[in-house]
C-alpha cells in the first residue's frame, strides 16, 4: 500500500502517531498492578509466565524456551 505509514515502502518514522492506545492502557500505565515480578517469558501459545528471580526466569526459559 502507498501511505507514508508504509515502513516497508518509506524508511523511517512516520511523521504521526502510529497507534491510539485503548483506556485499559491507560490505566494500567496510571495505576500500575503492584508485583513482585521482575522478569517474563512469552509461551508459545501467546500467554506468560512470570518470576521473581532470575534463578526462576532461567528455569523458565529453559522449559518454556523464552520467545
């Protein structure tokens, strides 16, 4: 498609926004959940586990093969 979003055909940022984030966005950037989790790994099936410590992120790497 020929729009100046078009990253693939124009290289560079766009000269606007390039998204319009939704109220829940919002509000978990404003009221952000209270954790104790440090780090993530993306599953495969799209969800995530979380740990405390970096000894658990490994653990989890390893068995869920970090994405």
């Amino acid at each position: 498609m020929d729009s100046p979003y078009n990253t693939y055909r124009y290289a560079g940022l766009p000269r606007g926004p390039i998204c319009n984030p939704g109220l829940d966005s919002i509000r978990a950037v404003i009221r952000p959940e209270q954790t104790d989790y440090l780090y993530f790994v993306a599953r495969a099936d799209g969800s995530h586990v979380f740990a405390e410590t970096l000894e658990e992120h490994v653990r989890n790497v390893e068995q869920y093969g970090g994405r």
